[in-house]
C-alpha cells in the first residue's frame, strides 16, 4: 500500500484525498461546483 493512498477501516476501500487542500476528495469537487455556480449566478 502506497503512503498517499487512504483507506475507510470499516470497508477497506480506498478514499480519494485532495492532498492540497487536506480533505477527501468529494468535499473538494463540491466546493468547486459551488464556486462555479456563485460565478455564473453573477455572470447571470
């Protein structure tokens, strides 16, 4: 197992982690969906 792999310890299955900004992936990927969003609402 690589260092820079994350594991859940109840399934086993690997988490993807955003190592920039230290918090699982998803949490990530929705922070940026809502910045897009509050740009094209003032876009709008």
């Amino acid at each position: 197992m690589r260092a820079s792999h994350l594991y859940d310890a109840s399934s086993g299955e690997h988490v993807p982690f955003d190592w920039a900004n230290l918090r699982p992936l998803l949490e990530s990927q929705a922070a940026v969906e809502r910045a897009v969003g509050r740009l094209d609402a003032e876009e709008a």
